[in-house]
C-alpha cells in the first residue's frame, strides 16, 4: 500500500497544455504521483484554489507540503532532486 502523505499530488486537466508537459515530465522520471483530473473531478478544483490560492493549473503538490503552479520542468526536476525523488 502506498502512503499517500509522501506521494506528489497534481492537479490538471487534459486540455491544458502546461498539464500534460508536467505529466509527462512526471511519467518519464517515473516519479510516482496521484493525478486528479479537474474535468472527471469538480469539486477538487476548490482543494486545489485552497492549495495554491490561484485557478491556475497543474498544481503539483509535493510530500512535504510544499507546492508549485504552472511549474518549469526546471522547477519540478529540481524540487525533485531536493527530496531526493529523482
């Protein structure tokens, strides 16, 4: 079973673009991560505006509570390194 504390969560939706990047920077890393997607799930677009206080997505939220907005893959690879993910 995983423990879902020290997983990345992001928060997207198929039809934006800087989603998919970040997936698929996540995928080909093969950094374990729960995807919520928007569309399929509403109401975690209100967790997600909690989160970051914006509307803007991915939010990617990482195991130690921090979290990015519209990351670079440069953000997400160095935070990536930071908890020793990659």
């Amino acid at each position: 079973m995983t423990d879902t504390s020290a997983q990345i969560t992001m928060f997207g939706a198929d039809w934006c673009r800087d989603c998919r990047r970040t997936k698929a920077q996540l995928d080909s890393l093969g950094v374990d991560y729960r995807y919520i997607d928007l569309e399929a799930e509403p109401d975690a677009a209100d967790v997600a505006r909690e989160i970051s206080g914006r509307t803007n997505i991915p939010v990617v939220v990482y195991p130690d509570a921090t979290h990015h907005v519209e990351p670079s893959n440069d953000d997400v690879a160095a935070k990536l390194r930071e908890l020793s993910l990659i």
